[in-house]
C-alpha cells in the first residue's frame, strides 16, 4: 500500500491541534517508507518467539473469543478474527483512498499512464498463481490457496526500496507505487470473490446504502466523529454480516472519499484521514496483525519443505512476481501501449519485479482464510515469510548494484535504454 503523499503531512509538527511537537514528530515517523518495514519485522520476531517459547499461551490469547452483540450480528468472534477482519479494514480503507488519488489525478491517471503498471501487476499476479498450482500439483486450487502468493506487502518493499535504492532514478519508485497500486486492487478484488461464504443479500444491500449515505456525507462535508464512525462501523457490520470478508468493507469507503477538495475546503477528506489514519494503521494494526499471523512454531519449518501447497506458494512469490512483473511490463512497452519512466532501464525494473515477492500482510490474510486446517496455514505462512526474506535479500542485493551503476560517470549503457516510447 502506498504511503501518504507529502502533501499529507503539510502541518508543522508544533500544530497544537495535533497534540503538540512530540506526538507530531512520533506521526511523522511513523508515516516514513522504511518504518513499515522495521515494524513488520520486529512484530515477526516477537510473534516468532512468543509462538515458540509459550505456545500455549499464543494460542489461548489470540484464540480467546470475544463476542459483541446479539448472534444475528454476526459478532462472536476470536481475538485473532478480530485483529484480521475487523482493525485490518483500517489498513484497506487507505489503501482505497491510495487506490483512487492515484487513478484520479495521480500516477495512474488515464489510460496510457495506467497501462504499464497495469500490465505488470496483471503478470505479477497471474504467473504466481499459475506456477503455484503448477509446483502444487493442483492442490492450491483446493479452498483458493493459488491466491496466497498473489499479493504484494508494499509497505515492506517500499521499506527495501528507501534503505538501499536511494540512487536510482525517481522512476523506479513511481513504478513501485503504481504498481502496487493496482496489486492492491486485485487483491481485495480476490478476497472479495473467493471467500464470501453464504451470501446474505440483505445485508449486502444494507452494507451499501450506508456507503451510499457515506458518500453523501462526504460530498457535503459531514466531518463529526459521532456520525461517521457509527456509520462506518455500521457498513463494517452489514458487510461482515453479508458473508463478504470484512475488509472490503474498508476498500469500499475508501474509494467512495473524496480526493480532491470539495466546496473550497483546503484539504480533501483523503488527505486529512491519512494523516491521522496512517500512524495508526502502520504503528499499531499491521505489525498487531503480524504478530497475530506469524507465530508459527520451528516444527512447522520441516512440514513446509514436504508440503506441495507451501512449496507453490514460495515458488509462486519468488519466480513468479519476479517473472510476471517483468514480463507484463514487457509486453506493455512491446506493443507501444506504455514506457518506462523516464531514466529507468529494463536492469531497473528487475529489481522492482523481485520486491514484487515480498508477500507479507495480504498474503498472510488469504492464508488464514485459504485453509481451515490451522496446521495447512502455518504452513502457507512459513513459505510467505520464507519467500518474503528471500526476496528481500535478492532485492537488496540488486538494488545496491544499480545503485552504484546510477552514481557512477558513466551511469547506463546503451543497451540499459529502452528505446521504445508509447
């Protein structure tokens, strides 16, 4: 997911109004491109030794229930559902406003702008899930586990990307980004299509006249706290309801936010929730949702390597992001339907193709919801945290190398140019 745009950080950080210069400069930190990754990887070692070192107490905590409501709510669940369908719709909702800023008036604004990333994130998403099935034998097809090394955990790549490829043209993250973008999309679109189970239309249609009058509060600019979020919580209920997983409830109200301003305000609505949202969603939601998601035990290590599922799911992320994203922007450029970013080469792209691997936070999710053998998810998992680090080492590694070719005299060859423009 994309982080915040700058414009989104336009207060000081002594404005009052946000709770002064220290609560500011700890949001400022928090919306920086390598924080998400930091905290991603700590929560993965802290998840990693509490699973190990007391295992049951792991899983009593994350598996204790708790219900809110009567049963017709629908509410009755654990804590571990909790954090994954209930506080990670936060993590989706700016993922939807990312979503449309950048179809609307931003990278992916018109056709031929959206064309490339469009057609690598098309191949980064359809070649994993090919070669998974493929390497599984077909077993990933049984509950939708094809899916798993389908997405792309953007905040950790983005993280890569600013620690070690900060001499490389701009470009290569405009590509990163756009493409992540669209990733995004296709995900939830997945999520929303494999797993809704006994699809309640009634609830469904409440879901979305709430959105509806969601929007009209946003277009008239409603900005209280006591009536948006009882609004929202109500769509999240109905959605949940409706047997639709609960975090496209999130990616729909951020699509409905208005990401320009509206009737003179200075800022849109998209602008101002990030801000106040993102801190949160990567301080807190994402790395609690990685500790929830990634306490697997060191047994489940050895049962990885055996099983075909976990075995596509790695091969997927790995080979396949890697050989889709750059095969789909291929295409793109071959048939004149885009270009490169200007200074960007084809050695360029291959290092973004490869971070396309770090599969972390989504893939993680559709594992949870792939499988109802929790032994099968944490053997999925295994091989999303084992590709992910492989991917990052590989990534590193790569990014580093262009780096110095960027910074030396000489910087690309000829043969590094892409000749072709659209």
């Amino acid at each position: 997911m994309r982080l915040p745009s700058p414009f989104s950080m336009s207060r000081s950080r002594g404005d009052s109004r946000t709770g002064g210069p220290r609560v500011e400069a700890l949001a400022y930190f928090l919306r920086r491109e390598t924080t998400g990754g930091q905290l991603l990887l700590a929560a993965t070692a802290v998840a990693l030794l509490w699973a190990n070192l007391a295992p049951r107490h792991y899983q009593r905590l994350w598996g204790t229930e708790l219900g809110l409501g009567p049963d017709w709510l629908h509410l009755h669940l654990n804590l571990s559902a909790w954090v994954s369908d209930g506080l990670l719709a936060i993590f989706f909702f700016i993922a939807g406003m990312e979503v449309k800023r950048e179809l609307t008036v931003g990278e992916l604004a018109g056709w031929r702008a959206a064309a490339l990333p469009m057609f690598a994130a098309a191949g980064g998403m359809l070649t994993p899930a090919l070669i998974a099935l493929a390497v599984s034998g077909g077993r990933a097809a049984e509950g939708g586990a094809w899916a798993i090394p389908v997405a792309t955990d953007i905040a950790f790549a983005l993280g890569v990307l600013a620690l070690v490829g900060s001499g490389l043209p701009s470009g290569v993250r405009v590509l990163l980004l756009s493409l992540a973008v669209v990733d995004d999309l296709g995900a939830i679109a997945l999520i929303a299509a494999l797993f809704t189970q006994n699809l309640n239309l009634l609830w469904l249609a409440a879901a979305l006249i709430l959105c509806g009058g969601y929007l009209l509060a946003q277009r008239r600019r409603v900005t209280s706290a006591w009536l948006m979020i009882p609004l929202v919580v109500a769509v999240w209920i109905c959605v949940h309801a409706s047997g639709v997983h609960a975090t496209v409830a999130g990616i729909l109200l951020g699509l409905l936010t208005p990401v320009t301003p509206v009737g003179g305000e200075p800022e849109c609505a998209a602008t101002r929730l990030e801000r106040r949202l993102h801190p949160v969603s990567a301080g807190i939601i994402v790395p609690l949702f990685a500790i929830a998601a990634a306490g697997i035990p060191l047994g489940a290590i050895t049962e990885t390597v055996g099983d075909p599922v976990a075995q596509g799911v790695f091969v997927g992320l790995l080979a396949g992001k890697a050989i889709g994203i750059f095969g789909g922007a291929w295409l793109a450029v071959r048939f004149r339907l885009g270009a490169l970013p200007p200074g960007v080469g084809w050695a360029d792209v291959f290092p973004v193709a490869v971070l396309g691997g770090i599969g972390y936070t989504v893939s993680l999710l559709v594992a949870r919801l792939a499988s109802d053998d929790p032994s099968a998810a944490e053997r999925a998992a295994t091989a999303v945290l084992a590709a992910s680090l492989v991917a990052s080492l590989l990534a590193v590694l790569l990014l580093k190398l262009r780096s110095r070719v960027h910074r030396s005299p000489h910087d690309r060859s000829e043969n590094d140019r892409e000749p072709v423009t659209s």
